[in-house]
DNA sequence: TTTCTACTCCCCAGAAATAGCGAGGCCGGA
DNA sequence: TCCGGCCTCGCTATTTCTGGGGAGTAGAAA
C-alpha cells in the first residue's frame, strides 16, 4: 500500500472542504512540493478552493482579480488535457507581472494543472506547482502524470458530491419541443426560423419558448438558452 | 511493460478515426468483454464514434433515436464520475425496452461510462459492457477502475487533438467590457439593466453587445451569448 | 375514468432589440 | 507620428420579442 492510496482512501470519505484541504496539504508533504491546490466554480458561478497557498496570496489574488489574468486559467479553459505551465502563452505584459508577483508569494516556478469539467458548467482546477529545474520537473510529471490525474479525479468527485448535497442537482427537464426550440435559438436562429424549422407556427414555438423560461427560472430567452447550455441540456 | 501501457502507447499515436478504432478492438482482446466504445459530441455538435459494436446496432441506435431514450447518455450528462449502468435509471418503459433490444444486439447486460467534458462543449462517453454476473463485474471494475479512467483520458485527448486539426480553435478575443456585457446578458439582465450595472448608458452597451456579435459570427444577442457559453470565454 | 402533460393554434399592446448613421477621447504598437 | 482598437455617448426607424389572455387535441399516468 503506497501513501497514496491512503490518501486516495483518506479523500473518498472527504464530506467537507476542510477535509479537501487537509488532503491536499498530505500531498504537498507526500511529493514534496511547493504547493498543491484544488478550486472550482460550481453550477451557479460559485468560487470554491483549498490548498495550500496561503491567505495573504489568495487575498491578492482576488483583490488584483487575477482570474482574469492568470494563464494557467485562461488555458485550462480552452483545454482538456494537464496543463504544464510552460506550455502556456507568458508572452503578455500582465502575465509576466502576475507570474512575478505570484513568486514572491511562493508559488513555484514550475506548474501542472488538470482541467476538469462536470455537469451543470461545473468546472475544476488541481494545481501543482514547485520551484526546481525544468528537467527535474518534466522528470516528475512524467513518473507523476498518472497518479495525478486520478487524483484529481478523487478531488472532483468528492467537491460534486459536497455540491449534490447544497444543490440537490434539481435540473428542470423540458419537453422535447421546449429542447428543440432552446437549441435553435442557440444556435442563432430568430423565433420565425425556429418556427418553420420545427414545422409550427411561431405562435406555438413562443409557447414553448415561455414555457421553458418559466422552467428554468429565465428573465428572457437568452437567459433561458443560457442557462439551457450551462446546466448542459442542450448543445449547440 | 503491461499490454495495457503498450495500447496507451498506440493511443498516443492515433492521429485517425480508425486508430482510435482500432484501439477500441485491441482493449476488447485485452479485457475479454463484449464492447468498447468511444463516442463524442464535438463543439459544433457533429457525432462521431469508434467502438466494437455491430453496424447492425448503431444503425438501429440511431434510426430510433435512442440517444434521447438511452439512461446511459441522461446520466452521464448529469455526472462526472464513471457510471455504472446498474446505478442508472432503468424503471421507464422506453428504457428497458431499449435495453432488451441492446442485449438482442450483443451489447452486455453489465456496463461501465465514463463521462467526460472537454472546452467548447465537447462531451464523450467511454463505455465497457459485457454478459456476466453482478459479482463478477463488481470485481472487474474494482480491479481496472484507474485504468480505464487513463484510457478513457487517452480517448479523449486524442479525439481533440484530433478536432483541433479541423477546427483550428479560432477562438474570436472579446474585449474585457465586451466580456461583461456577454455575462450579464447571460445572467439574464436586460440591456438596461445591464448598462447600469456597468455604469454605462445603454446605447454605449449596445455597442458593446453588437461588436461582440459580429467577433463571435453571431445572428442576434442570444447567439452571441450561446457562442459565448459554448466556447467558454464567459461562466454564468 | 379522470387528470395531467405535451402539443398545437390564435390575438393584442407595449417593451425590447436591431440596423443604420454619427461623434470624441485614450492608449499602445508599428 | 499615425493607425487601430477600445471606451463612451447620441439619434431614428424598423423589426422582433414579451407577457398577458384564450382553446382544442392526443396520449400517458394515476
């Protein structure tokens, strides 16, 4: 039995972020790096995170609105598979300011970051980062890759679970022909297009269309087609 | 060296359709069971899929439109974590009637899903079904669980490796007050809502919304916002 | 059987969005 | 220095959407 399973055990019966954090400070010491770090944003633009940077860093961070910023949020965003900091585009003015800065808070020079995406928008970042050459690093990551990923995958879950438990995860279900009209005007199709794609008149597509934003609890028809695409009932 | 890493070596050098394919096959000889497959939906809504089942079934799966049927596609898009169909919602009539017909067709009575989220909307399913005992498939995902979540992992990096040779991933730059006034529309704020509490007037706004517009290609605002969503440059 | 949901169609008045036109100031890169 | 992008504001006319109100069918569930 490696530490690692135990701490993959020790992250399976997580109930709470204290717990989360807790685990990742046990993989700080078990890798013997700088920091470790799991955030996300959850089903309702929610920020959550724990790791083990500390306050007066995640304070700036937020302060100076970073998230805006950083290229490592940036490029998990466009991404799927870990990310190695180096790979990513450093080139602006800001990026190079912020990376700077976030050194001097202790953040390391060297990072990997795992995107992850679940359902309703939800979406995770599990971060490791330290200060150490990029040889040793690539050599970490690629003994490391593995074992990582599905750490972060333990990180996720238990963050859902956490979420299920807030969110009982009421997903309004539309008809049929409530879908079909929030696809197509996802898609950019006006009511009289959707209408006559869908072989009704537009009186009836705007039924459904109203019907659906009462659903989903939508101000207006983009509200609706928005929030239809980030809980992931449709797909454009 | 397992016969596991050498396929995730071949994975790794998939460049095709018919690689993945092939590889679908190769982890069926290696796990002794009825049917991998890998399938996805890509950021333009196009299908695509590799797998061992019979053309027979995919056409029927297709001609009935089971996708909209399937508890197995509903509950992975719910999810993040691997699914096992057991745990799934079998009780509407459609649904088992689906799955007596799977069964006729040689797709297993036990099955095994990955969910997983890629940018743009991407959404894949990575499944292993196979005939045999509740015991026996207990202990047959306990054992493999990781590894096939690295597998799955390996599918979908090379299925958007692949996309991205397609689509160049020409993701259009808002600006930041363009970002906002996407946000806001898609937190169902009106124009003038929207312009006040971006401390503008609303003809400035428009602007804003109309530039956003013509850089993301869009018809009209609730395309815009849906483009937005979909290739992730916003988060409601 | 009754009830419920989904689907289809219709009218109207007011609110909102769209498509054009225009203007000026600010900042950063070529 | 000039060009381009970004941010801000203004006008008009037309089209589209919104929020109410109806009403009837079919099929499935209770």
């Amino acid at each position: 039995m490696s530490k690692l399973e135990d701490m993959q055990n020790l992250l399976n019966r997580a109930t709470a972020l204290e717990e989360l954090q807790r685990v990742t400070e046990h993989l700080r010491e078990h890798y013997q790096v700088n920091h470790v770090v799991y955030h996300w944003v959850n089903s309702v633009g929610e920020r959550f995170g724990c790791g083990t940077y500390t306050t007066d860093w995640i304070d700036r961070y937020l302060e100076k609105d970073y998230l805006h910023i950083d290229p490592v949020i940036h490029g998990c965003f466009q991404r799927f598979n870990p990310v190695d900091w180096k790979s990513l585009d450093w080139s602006s003015k800001p990026a190079r300011a912020f990376m700077k800065e976030a050194i001097e808070f202790g953040v390391g020079t060297q990072g990997y970051t795992i995107p992850m995406r679940g359902p309703n928008g939800q979406f995770a970042l599990f971060t490791m980062n330290h200060t150490c050459s990029d040889e040793d690093w690539a050599a970490f990551i690629d003994k490391q890759q593995r074992d990582l990923i599905l750490v972060a995958h333990g990180f996720n879950q238990r963050a859902l679970a956490m979420e299920e438990g807030v969110f009982p995860l009421a997903t309004p279900s539309l008809s049929p022909r409530e879908l079909s009209a929030m696809t197509l005007l996802a898609k950019g199709k006006s009511r009289a297009q959707a209408a006559d794609e869908m072989s009704i008149s537009e009186h009836t597509l705007r039924v459904y269309i109203e019907s659906a934003r009462h659903k989903l609890g939508a101000m207006n028809t983009t509200h609706a087609v928005a929030r239809s695409l980030a809980i992931g009932i449709i797909v454009v």
